[in-house]
C-alpha cells in the first residue's frame, strides 16, 4: 500500500551537504506493524516526514494507495493527510487549550463524511479503547506523559486512518508507560489491521514489530521480519 | 471555508481566549477599550462645545438670524417698519432690536466701564432665555425705566477682595441697591433689578434695560437699532428666513448664524477637526499596533502547534481564521468596553460638565459617531490580526513543528 521509490533527501547549508536520506526503496504492505530502527541522525524521522507528507523528498517517489504524492498540491496534502494518515508525535502534541474529547474529536470534525452523532460514538470510542474516557474533560496538562501520548493516539485513530505513523512515540516516556502504549499499538494492529510505522530508537521495542527496517546514513540497511533479514543492503 | 471549518477555528478560537492568558486577554479588551474612549472623548468634548458655544451664540448673541447695518452705516433705522415687517414673515417667531451704548457704572467705591444694551423684554422671551437666568430679583418690565438687571460678575461678590478678584467687578451689588450711570455726559441714577447668570461671557458682563429707558438717555424716540435678532419657528430652516428676509425687501446685511459662525469660529472649527482627526488617527494606529503585537506573539508561540495542526489534516485557512477569530472577539470585547465606558463618561459629563466662563461642554455623541468609531476600530483590530494570522498560516509544516 505504500510504495517508496529511491527516495532521496539531501539538506545543504552553505557548502557542507546532508545525505539524510540516500535512496530508500520500501514496499509497505497492508497491516503491517512496522518499525524503523537506527541510531540518531539515521534519517528515521527524515523518512517519516516524507510517508507522513509533511515534507517533500529531493528526489525519488512514493506511491499510496496508488496516489504519487509528490502531485499533491498543497490544499490535496493537507486533505489527504486527514483522510487517511494519522501521525503520533514524539512529544504528544496535544492543543494545550483543548480538553482530552476536543483534542480526540478535532481532526473528526473536519471530515466532511462525519456528521456530530458520528464524532460523538468514534471519539468516544476511542477514548474507552484507550482508558481515557473518564477524563474526557481534563486538559492535556492535568495528564501524565503516558496518559498524553494515549491521547494522541487516539487523536490519531479517530478517522479510522489507512495508515498511522508514529515518530518515536515513547522517547518521553518510562519504560512502564512505554509498555502501555506499545500494547494499545499491538492491539489497534491486532484489531482493525492497522497498518503502523513506526520510529523507535530502543532496541527492546523490535519484540513488537512485525518487520523492522534498519536506517544507517540515509540507507537501508536490513530489512527483515520476525527478526529474521528479508533482504541486506 | 465551509461550515465545519469554520465551526473548528471558532472552537481553537475560543478555547484559546478561555483557556489562554487570562491578564492578557483582559489587557487586550482594556487597551482596545481605552483605545475606543480615547478615539471618540475628545471629538465627543469638542462637539459639546461646540453646541454649547452654538446654542449661547444663538441665544445671547445672534439669534438664529440676524439683521445688521447696510454696509456703511451704523445703524439699522426705520425701525418699528422693518421689525413689522419681519415680524409678518411665515416662519418668523419674533424679530427684536438692540441697542447698546457705553457707559461708566459707579458703585461705592467700584467704577467700571460696561455696555448697557436695551431689549425690547416681552420680545426678547421670545428670542432670549435671559429671562430664565434671572439668579436673585427679577427679569426687566416692558416699561420699566431707571432699572437695570446686570450680570453676577459685574454685580460681583462682596466677600472677594478686589485685589483677589479675577474680573473687574461692583464689588458685592444686591438687587434694590442703586447704581450710576454715566453715558458720555448723561449721568442717571438706576435700581438694579435683578441679577441673572446666564454662563456665556459677554451676556454676563452686559447690562441690560429697556427700550423705553434708553430713549430717555437718548431723549427722543429710538426709531433704529444696532441689531435686530430673529428666533425662527420651528420646521424652518434659517437659510430659508435668510432668503425669504432677503426677496421680500429687508435690504440691510442678512446673515443666518451659521454663517455668523462660520465666521467668527472658522479657524478654531478647523482646529478642532484637525486635533478630531489626530485622536482619530492615533488610537486607530494604537489598536492596530497592539493587536498586531497581541497575535503576533500569539501567533509566534504556537508556531509549532500550528505546525502539529497542519500535520494533522488542518487547512492553513482553518489556522488562519482561527487566530482572526480571537482578534474579532476580542476587538468585539474590546469595543463594548469602549461603548460602555464613553456612554458612562457621556452621562458622568452630562451631570458634571466641563465649565468655563466661556463656555460649558459636555460629551456630545451621536449614534451615528459610536457606529462609525465602532467600525474604524474594528476594521483596524481585524486588519491588525489577520496579517499576522495570514503569514503564519502559510509557514511550512517543517519550519512551523521545528519551532
Ligand atoms: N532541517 C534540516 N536541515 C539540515 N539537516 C537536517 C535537517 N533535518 C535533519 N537533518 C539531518 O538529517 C539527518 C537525519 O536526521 P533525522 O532527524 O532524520 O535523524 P533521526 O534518525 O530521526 O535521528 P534521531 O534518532 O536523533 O531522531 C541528520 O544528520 C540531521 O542532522
Ligand atoms: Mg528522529
């Protein structure tokens, strides 16, 4: 469902050159959980920012669900990103202002194919899918990290999305909070086959990938599932 | 936009303003208040004194129209013709003559030059409340002679020393005391009648008689006079009394008060449309500035939320009237602060004005200058936010999360 093509992305600054991202070439399939690994500067979160259209690739493509997204005018991206991405950022990103319910039922809102009723039963939903639906009125602030991260999952999985993308979603998190939400991505996976990519830098999270893609320098370097390689680079 | 789009900015809008800074939002509202008062206190003052000059010129000096000498000649003559006439006039509540001649007032140990100027006082009701202004004894008989009402500055106060006064005046007269007055030879000895206050300078350092008395200064029947003043009825326009005066032969110099006024004030209304303008211009620039300071610190703080909106599937637009929303609502706030401040100010100033020898103001505003101020200043505060609004809304995600 995602077909990445040769995808570069070079930053330059004055004269010195980036390579973070060096022709990388992936197919995605449908429900897949899938975890791109490296170390720090690898081009991990450069590669999601492309899948994720919130930035343009220097060269090389990629196709979803058979659109070239790199043909997307700016107004047809920001629609398709909230008709069918859903993004979990590393620091939650939850509007600071809004309550736990309004920050879940803020992307629902938009869609011109929900109506209030709809909005209503998805966020709530949701919310109990993730425990949180007692405190559906707190604001962000009144929450723990973990239970802000929750939040912004579900803010995520309110469209139902086709893919939902995940940028380091436990680097703030204590390995017990991280647990809880590595489970709800398991489980949301499990449940609805939930297409994931997701970013993490910590090795025991590989246990619930399905398949890892390991970044070194902008390159793939394996690509394997259940451990095993798939293909070396 | 559509109707959803719309409803999720009004929503961030809101929340944003609720959930926000409260001391800022309350600033905003008040600076934008003050900024409302500022606009219209001072247009407001100088049109109420500018009514109040007007309506003391129409009733101590020139009345709606005013009849004066051919060019050339001192005095209008043939009289008691020409007020008949006048008088006959549609439209015409009363024509009545003035004479005025100098004089020295004695008064115990007080001398004093003044102007005694005769009415005709059944006619002057008519165009004059000086008759309302009557402070202690009581207003002139048609024929009284040898009296004399005269105003409370001349009549002055008798426990101010007359080094401490800051006007010339009698000294402390009473109504009954006796005067004397010297018209250039004729010495005649006078009763004061009453003593009236009327707050416009030059009524109130006259002295008023009667025609009858003054043609026994003058010794012989007073067939002319210096000036005539005309009180229109009312549904009458004065330019119309003007022309209709003017075709049916009143050939002497006609002049409506406006045009008297236009005159006399010409320099000092322009000054006052100039500091109007200037008070205008300022808290117009005021309000701009500080909602534009408002939202765009607003705007710079939430750059990266903006970013995370975007990222999320919210349209530029939405950011965008989502930031020109909260300056709409606060400039809304701000300007019914404004209203309500200036409508309290308008009625404190109605019980308390400003007063002067010259003159006394209060706030003078219509309807139609709250609509308008209303309006400049929100057309500013939405100008003022939805610059900013629009140039942050167009950030690219990766500049706007990186923030
Ligand atoms: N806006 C930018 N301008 C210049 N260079 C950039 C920019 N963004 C990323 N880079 C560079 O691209 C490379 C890849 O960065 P990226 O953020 O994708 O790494 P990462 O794998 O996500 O690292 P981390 O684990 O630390 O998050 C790095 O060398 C980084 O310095
Ligand atoms: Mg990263």
């Amino acid at each position: 469902m995602i077909d990445i093509n040769d995808l570069q992305k070079i930053y330059r600054m004055g004269d010195v050159e980036v390579r973070a991202l060096d022709g990388v070439t992936l197919d995605i399939q449908k429900g897949e959980f899938l975890g791109i690994m490296g170390a720090s500067g690898s081009g991990k979160t450069t590669l999601l920012h492309m899948l994720g259209l919130l930035d343009e690739p220097t060269s090389g493509n990629i196709i979803i669900d058979g659109t070239d997204i790199g043909r997307l005018s700016d107004y047809e991206k920001t629609m398709f990103r909230l008709y069918k991405l859903g993004y979990v950022f590393q620091d939650y990103a939850l509007v600071p202002d809004l309550t736990v319910m309004e920050n879940v039922s803020l992307p629902a809102m938009l869609r011109k194919d929900r109506d209030e009723e709809q909005i209503k039963n998805d966020s709530a939903s949701i919310l109990k899918k993730i425990g949180l639906y007692e405190r559906q009125d707190h604001l962000p602030r009144e929450l723990s990290g973990g239970q802000q991260q929750r939040v912004s999952i579900a803010r995520a999985m309110v469209n139902k999305p086709d893919i939902l993308f995940a940028d380091e979603p436990c680097a703030n998190l204590d390995s017990e909070s991280s647990r809880v939400v590595l489970e709800l991505f398991k489980e949301i996976n499990e449940d609805f086959n939930q297409t994931i990519v997701m970013v993490s830098h910590e090795d025991w999270h590989k246990d619930y990938f399905h398949r890892i893609v390991r970044l070194k320098d902008g390159k793939v370097i394996s690509d394997g599932f259940n451990g095993k390689d798939k293909k070396a680079a | 936009m559509g109707k959803k789009e719309l409803k999720v900015a009004f929503l961030l809008a809101l929340r944003s303003l609720q959930r926000g800074s409260r001391s800022s939002v309350i600033l905003t509202i008040l600076i934008i208040g003050m900024c409302f008062t500022n606009m219209v206190f001072l247009p407001g003052l100088f049109n109420g004194i500018g009514q109040s000059i007007t309506k003391q010129i129409v009733d101590y000096e020139t009345g709606n129209v005013m009849v004066n000498p051919k060019t050339g000649e001192q005095y209008v003559t043939d009289l008691d013709a020409l007020l008949d006439r006048i008088n006959s006039m549609p439209g015409v509540e009363r024509a009545t003559p003035h004479y005025t001649k100098a004089a020295t007032v004695k008064y115990r140990d007080r001398v004093l030059g003044v102007s005694v100027r005769a009415i005709k006082p059944g006619d002057e009701k008519f165009v004059s409340p000086l008759y309302t202004k009557m402070v202690s004894g009581s207003y002139l008989g048609e024929d009284d002679t040898g009296e004399v009402i005269i105003g409370k500055p001349i009549a002055g106060d008798p426990t101010i020393k007359r080094a401490d006064e800051n006007q010339a005046s009698l000294g402390g007269v009473r109504v009954g005391d006796s005067i004397t007055l010297e018209y250039g030879g004729i010495v005649r000895e006078y009763r004061v009648k009453g003593i009236y206050y009327t707050g416009w300078y030059s009524a109130d350092t006259t002295m008023y008689t009667t025609w009858s008395d003054m043609e026994q200064v003058e010794g012989k029947a007073l067939d002319k006079a210096e000036y005539i003043t005309v009180k229109i009825k009312p549904g009458y326009s004065e330019k119309f009394i003007k022309n209709e005066l003017q075709q049916y032969g009143v050939s002497e110099d006609v002049q409506t008060m406006s045009d008297l006024l236009e005159k006399s004030m010409g320099r000092a209304l322009q000054s006052f449309a100039i500091i109007n303008a200037v008070s205008l211009f300022v808290g117009v620039i005021i309000t701009t500035v500080v909602l534009f300071i408002v939202i765009t610190i607003k705007t710079l703080n939430s750059r990266k939320q903006i970013g995370i909106l975007k990222a999320i599937g919210v349209d530029k637009e939405v950011i965008m009237h989502n930031f020109g929303l909260q300056v709409i609502i606060l400039a809304i706030l701000g300007i019914a602060f404004g209203v309500i401040m200036t409508f309290l100010l308008s009625i404190y100033m109605a019980y308390n004005p400003v007063v002067t020898p010259e003159w006394s103001a209060t706030l003078y505003l219509t309807p139609m200058d709250y609509v308008t101020n209303c309006l400049i200043l929100f057309l500013a505060s939405v100008v003022a936010g939805y610059v900013p609004a629009y140039q942050v809304s167009r950030e690219d995600i990766q500049s706007a999360m990186r923030a």
